[in-house]
C-alpha cells in the first residue's frame, strides 16, 4: 500500500536544520559537538541539490531519525561526561543545555526512563 | 515535570558532592566508584608524573579511534533491554538478538562487496589474524610448509609466523623498499609449490602506507595460493573489494571504523572455499571458526559502524586528505628537516609519520604532552628500541627515534590541527636550540663525515 508522502516544506526543512543545529551544540565532547555542526551544514547543502523528486521526502525522513538519534545521544553524553575540561577549550555549560535542550530535554527523559 | 528537571540539573550540577548522600549507591555502584579520579577539574589533570590543563587532542586515530554516537545509540538497547543471547533457539529473547546479529554481519558484508555467509565475528584483528595464518597451515600441513609475509605486518602476524617456525614450517618475510611498498618481482619468485599463504596487510598502520592489494592478489590467483590481508587499518578508509584484490581471507578491526573496542569480523572466500582450524573450540558457534558467545551489543555497533562508514567514507577521505595538507604544510613552513615517512603517493592520507630530524625521540615526546600522538605503533611503543617497521625501511636509527604518527580522523577539526602545529613546532625548535648536532649542521659540517673520538 504505497501512500504518496508530500515532499517537506522549506519551512519544515529550515526547522530540521535548527534543531539539527541546536543538537549538535548540546554534546559536551568538542569533536563530536564540531562535526556534528560540520556535517550539517555540508549535508544541507549536498540535498540542496538533489532533483529525485522521491529521494527528498526520503532524505528528511532519514534527517528527522538522525535528529532523534543525536538528541539521545546528547544526554548519553552529558550524563556520562568527565568533570574535567577539554585542555584549550570550555565544554558546554549545563545552563546552556537546559536553556536549549529544554522541551526536548522532556521528550529524551521519557524516551529512555519510560522503557516498557 | 518541567520543575523536577531543573531541580535534578541544579542538584546534579551544583553538589556534586551530596548526590551519594540523597541517593545512596548500590553495593555495586560504590565499589565501581571507589578508585579516586585522578580528575581536579580547576587545577588540571595529573597523571603519572605529568601535570597538563585539561584533556589532550586527540590525534592517534590508529592506535583506536572514538566510538561515534550513532553506533553508540544502535548499540544501547542491546545492553539495556534486549539483552539475549543470539544462540538461544527458544524465546524471543534469542530470537531479536540473532536477528540484530544477522543484520550486523550483511552491514559489514556490504562494505567489502561479500556474501554475509562469508562473515565470521571474532574479538578483534588480532584473533582474525592468529586464525589466518596458524589456522590455514595448520589444517594444510601436509602438503603446504611455506609461508609468504611481509617485513611490516603487524606484530600479531609476524608473531603467529614465528610460531610456526617453531613447529617447522617456513617463512619468507619479504623486504620493502624505501617507500614502504614490496616489490612484486621478490613476491614472484618467493612462491614455491608448497606456499599454503600469503599475509599482505592493505594499509600499514605505522606509516599509512597502501600495498598494490590488486596486483598481488593477481600473483596469487595464478600460483593458486591463498591471499590474507589484514585490512584493519583499510576498512571504511579506502575502498575495499575483495573480489577485485582476490582475497581468501581478511581480517577486520570494530574499534578503527568508529565502532567499539572488542569486536572484529574475518571474511573467509566460500568460492573456491579456504578451510581453517579454529582456534576457538567449544559449541561450535560462527559454523566451528570461533565458539563462543557472540557478543550481540559489540556486532550490533561493528554493523553500524560500517554502514555509517560506506556513506561517509567519501566525505572523509575527502577532509583527511585536506587536513593533512594543511598539517604538513603547517609544519614544513616552519621547520626543515622533516621528513615522511613511507611513500607519499600510495598512502592513506588519515596517517601522516613524520621524523624531525636533529630531534631526541623520547624528549620530543614528553614535551607534547597536550596532543596524545604516538611513535611508532602502540604495540610496540613499551619497548625502546624503535619501530620495526621504520627499520624494515631503511631509516636510519636517530630519525627512526624521531617519529612521531599524527592519525586525522573524522573527527578532527582544523583548530586541533593548528594547536598540534604550534606544539609540535615550539617542541621541536625548542630541542633544536639546545643542540649542539644542530648548531654544527647549521655551521655547514656534515655530521656524517665526523670521527667521533672514544674515550
């Protein structure tokens, strides 16, 4: 039963980037924070171009997993962080985390204490 | 729900010290917490000796490089809920584990063009290594006595051809030449009619160094001897094909695609079809190879981890090869005297080996305590004598000593590549003033005309 899935909006594809971006900046490890935010931007760009009419509803729905994928990840790794910081650089404040990750940070919790 | 969130938060953040008192640990918890961090965030790190501000740069990607967070989220549930043991035939337990096995072994099937029946999960290169090589001459050893490997394989290799020395077989260590490369006429007329192998690794983990996997894959199907190669350092890296190098067997590594420490996979040709004697025996798990439980969680990421590779293999080499430009051009702007170890045509450009020369190795080394590099390979970096690998070359001992092994990865950003620059080189000056090698060298003496007088 093959339903026709409505390409995304630029709206919906703009707010996929944000939250990609907002993301990226919750992880407390450096190399992973900047790739992340690396690896967006080029991603982004390289499905700017793509003309398949059918392969862009399948790359946002590929963006939104990865999404969920690195919101989980970023309270993985805020959970399990070591006290000590990066020897040139600062690592992300929790305030920032909260202020950001705020209304997400409600679907993560439920996401992996709700198991069952 | 919004409130007990940022309550939990500030508690957490702000008390570190009275979370074990509103919450006591288990007995479990207590013990595994018991070791005192040698952690003081405001003072910095202190380790054996050696004080430094904070965490160092990683760049030693092929020591081991970190686990990437989308291998870590396909691994999870594995060890959270669904937790079984993929040989269990009986419930569902068994039943989701095997499937999640199954679907692993056709991910890292697909990145090296194989059939997933050809796929056998190990604990690592090491064991895919000692498999190849004990396990094929030992189960051929009546007709095959020969064994062809090379003088820059990876200890594991060289140290199960020792082992079969010691039972009478013999072997052929094959010199490089200077460019790390072997030369396919030595490899030619090496093959005898009881070669039952030939170990050849694809990319060399000490100089980066790419073997032509194709040619001699060639050789060997026209002798008709079996071809291993440990690709450890290859996979996800440049593309492997083991139909196009016509390999029998191939040892593959989980932690150096981003994956998890503790996991590898061999792929063993079904057509014509290569035999082993396991090395493992017991209930005869991975069709009698490797007994023993395989561990689901560890497969579930080495999967994932290869499928993440396959995409993003290209956007890497791409970068690696970018960041590497910009490390080698960054140094050699501020230094002679550097040099590259290995060739610079046929290399991986993610492992960069330079030796500084007029430099003391272990001074070097001790000064760039910020950036976690490596000289020579980690295996053998306990010992002081130096690599073999760089002596197999032809180095010469002071600059063999000198060696240092940059390793660019995915995640290396540009800023930790300026940083390692400005270590490595105020490092290096710093040692170069105080010597006086150098300060004759920079008077125009040859410092290999000097007959130094014994006392």
């Amino acid at each position: 039963m093959a339903t026709a899935v409505p390409p995304p909006s630029r709206k919906q594809i703009l707010s996929l980037f944000r939250s990609f971006f907002r993301s990226s900046r919750l992880f407390t490890d450096y190399n992973i924070r900047e790739y992340r935010k690396c690896r967006t931007i080029d991603e982004f760009r390289h499905n700017k171009t793509l003309t398949n009419p059918s392969s862009v509803p399948a790359a946002f729905a590929d963006g939104n997993y990865q999404l969920q994928v690195a919101k989980r990840q970023a309270l993985v790794y805020h959970i399990s962080r070591r006290k000590s910081k990066a020897s040139w650089r600062l690592s992300i404040d929790w305030c920032l985390f909260m202020l950001l990750g705020f209304y997400d940070g409600l679907y993560i919790e439920s996401e992996y204490c709700g198991l069952g | 729900m919004a409130s007990k969130i940022i309550a939990s938060t500030v508690r957490r953040s702000l008390s570190p010290k009275l979370l074990p008192l509103i919450r006591p640990l288990s007995t479990a918890a207590a013990a595994a917490a018991a070791p005192a961090e040698p952690y003081d965030s405001s003072a910095g790190i202190s380790m054996k000796g050696v004080k430094i501000s904070g965490r160092p740069l990683y760049l030693d990607m092929q020591a081991t490089s970190p686990v990437d967070p989308r291998v870590l989220d396909a691994m999870l549930p594995y060890f959270v809920s669904q937790y079984g043991n993929p040989h269990s035939r009986t419930h569902l337990y068994g039943w989701e584990s095997d499937e999640a096995v199954e679907a692993a072994r056709a991910q890292v099937a697909s990145l090296i063009n194989a059939s997933p029946k050809e796929i056998v999960f190990t604990s690592g290169a090491t064991e895919c290594n000692n498999i190849s090589v004990k396990g094929v001459m030992h189960f051929y050893k009546e007709k095959k006595k020969h064994v062809i490997t090379t003088q820059t394989e990876h200890k594991c290799v060289l140290d199960s051809c020792r082992h079969l020395q010691q039972e009478g077989f013999d072997v052929t260590y094959l010199p490089v030449k200077s460019d790390g490369l072997i030369d396919l006429n030595d490899l030619r007329n090496s093959i005898r009619s009881d070669t039952g192998l030939v170990s050849v690794m694809a990319v060399n983990n000490e100089i980066g160094v790419i073997q032509p996997m194709e040619e001699i894959g060639e050789i060997c199907k026209e002798f008709g001897v079996p071809f291993h190669t440990d690709a450890a350092q290859a996979l996800g890296k440049i593309p492997v094909d083991v139909n196009k190098w016509n390999v029998s067997l191939m040892s593959l590594s989980g932690h150096k695609v981003y994956g998890p420490k503790g996991v590898g996979a061999l792929y063993m040709r079904r057509r014509p079809r290569i035999r082993v004697e396991p090395q493992m025996n017991g209930g005869g798990q991975e069709r009698g190879i490797r007994s023993g439980t395989v561990p689901t969680p560890l497969v579930v990421g080495m999967g994932a981890a290869c499928e993440i590779a396959m995409k993003e293999m290209e956007y890497d080499g791409k970068r690696a090869v970018k960041l590497k430009d910009r490390l080698l051009n960054g140094i050699r702007d501020r230094l002679d005297g550097v040099v590259v170890n290995g060739s610079t045509e046929r290399r991986y450009a993610g492992n960069l080996n330079l030796s500084f020369a007029y430099v003391e190795g272990e001074s070097l080394l001790m000064g760039l305590k910020e950036v976690a590099v490596s000289s020579g390979s980690a295996c053998t970096s306990a010992s002081l004598e130096p690599s073999y690998v760089l002596r197999a070359l032809g180095v010469d001992e002071d600059m063999a000593h000198t060696s240092i092994r940059f390793g660019i990865g995915r995640f290396t950003t540009e800023e930790e590549i300026d940083k390692a620059i400005e270590l490595t080189v105020n490092q290096v000056e710093k040692l170069r003033e105080m010597s006086p090698l150098y300060e004759m060298v920079k008077e125009g003496i040859d410092i290999k005309s000097i007959q130094w007088s014994q006392h």
